[in-house]
C-alpha cells in the first residue's frame, strides 16, 4: 500500500473492512478504503474482481454481508449508510452511473434531467394536480436549474431532442447531467467512457475535471481505461478477486509489481 500522504484531508466515504458473499462466493473480501473531499479517486482491476459490487454497496442497491459503509454528511457529521435504501442514499448526497446506459428513451434530454431534480420538489400530489402558483413557479425553477445543468455539460443544443436520439458519447453524459440533477457531493461513475471512441473520451475527461473543479463534487470512478485513469485519478485503488491488494497515486500504481501482475500485464 501506498504511504504517499495527498492533499487531501478530510474524508467524505470510508468502507471498513468490507465483505459481501453470494452463496458461497465471497465477491469482496475485507475492504477497507476511503476517499476524501475535493479528490478524483478510480476504483481499477480485472473483470470480475467485485469493482461494481463495491458501488453496489454503497448506494444501497447491496446490504453489505459484514463491515460499514460511512460517509460524512452534510452536516459534516459521520453517518452510516450500509443497508439504506438507494433512495435516501441518493438523498443524503450520493450519485451515480452505470456501466450500461440508463435513460429515459422516449422523454427529452431537458426531461431526463428534470427527473434527477425530484429530490428538491416540495409539492405534493395535490397540489401537482391543481397546479396552484407555488407549484407552477417550481416547476419553473427545475426548468431553468435543469437547463442550467445541460449548459455545463454543454448538452443544451440537444434540449429538446429525445434521449434516444443522441449520440453515444452525448448520451453517457446526459446520464452524468441526470446524475448531478439530484444535488450531490459525491459523484460515481461506473465505467463512463466505456463504448467512447477517442474523441469523446477527451471530452468527458474534460467532463470530469470540470465537475471536481467548478461544482466542488468529489468523484470516484471505475475504468477498464488506463489512460483516462492515470490522468484525472489523484488517487488508485486496486482490486484482484474481491481484495484490495494496492493503493497509491497513478505513478506509484503503475510501478507496483502486484497490480503489473494482477491487472496491467507483465
């Protein structure tokens, strides 16, 4: 492991000795991690060596099978999430994508970000179907924050397209902008560049940084792309059958004998 001290200080997740088993199968085994505020972290192994899992569990969608999932909130206190529902983790401050696309195909671009935006509604079903003032001037603030949203990740030309029409590339990132719609402070991404070609690549790198720099999220990625990895991660976690087996920055990764083995090739 790593004994490089960054930058960063103060810890906004941390997984203790983490264990989930299916069956007999033992797919994370004793995990210990953490990320902290304001950093890009990516979570990197073979296919199969339980990097999905770990997010699996801390959204909500796993009851880890032993060990905890804490995150400091809001409040900057700590709190643990294991076993939460991925809607109230969702809630408290935590986003995510997945390796395959999840949008909503028939409704617009503007729509599929609107819907990431529930979280900050006050009306209830009432006063959705009387259309009071209250309502029709909040359904207007999610419009403009939405839109807002899409300027960032420079998807507005696309507001009035339907999802299903956009281009690979603009897809994964409206996923991202939908992400992002639900206000929070801790953003993963489940391998996004997965399907790109080099070109949109470079943008969402772009993408990523942006997001850390100006909207103050922290992220922690998966990536099967290495150079993608090395270049916007501050920090590298490694996993090989279920166990963390290094942990350091993109130099020090690439030098450690145990990964080169495990997941870079010898």
């Amino acid at each position: 492991m790593s004994t490089e001290k960054l930058q960063y200080q103060k810890e906004i997740l941390e997984l203790d000795d983490l264990v989930m088993t299916f069956g007999g199968l033992r797919a994370i085994d004793g995990v210990s991690m953490h990320i902290d505020e304001g950093e890009i972290a990516a979570l990197i192994g073979p296919n199969g060596a339980g990097k999905t899992t770990i997010f699996n569990c801390i959204t909500g969608v796993y009851k880890p099978t032993e060990g905890t999932v804490k995150i400091r909130n809001r409040k900057g206190h700590a709190e643990e999430i294991s076993g939460l529902k991925p809607n109230i983790i969702n809630q408290k401050g935590l986003a995510r994508t997945f390796q395959n696309i999840r949008l909503f195909g028939n409704m617009s671009v503007l729509e599929n970000v609107m819907i990431g935006r529930h979280n900050s509604l006050n009306a209830g079903i009432f006063k959705a179907i009387v259309r009071d003032s209250p309502t029709r001037q909040e359904e207007q603030r999610v419009i403009e924050e939405s839109y807002e949203i899409l300027k960032k990740l420079k998807l507005d030309p696309y507001v009035n397209e339907m999802a299903k029409n956009l281009p690979y590339g603009e897809q994964r990132r409206l996923e991202i902008a939908r992400a992002l719609a639900t206000d929070p402070f801790l953003l993963l991404l489940d391998e996004p560049v997965a399907g790109m070609n080099a070109q949109e690549t470079k943008e969402l790198e772009e993408t990523i940084n942006v997001i850390r720099d100006q909207e103050k999220i922290t992220i922690l990625l998966i990536e099967h792309d290495m150079s993608l990895v090395m270049n916007v991660s501050e920090r590298i976690y490694v996993l090989d059958y279920g166990r963390l087996i290094a942990e350091g920055t993109p130099r020090e990764i690439k030098r450690n004998p145990e990964v080169i083995k495990a997941y870079l090739g010898e």
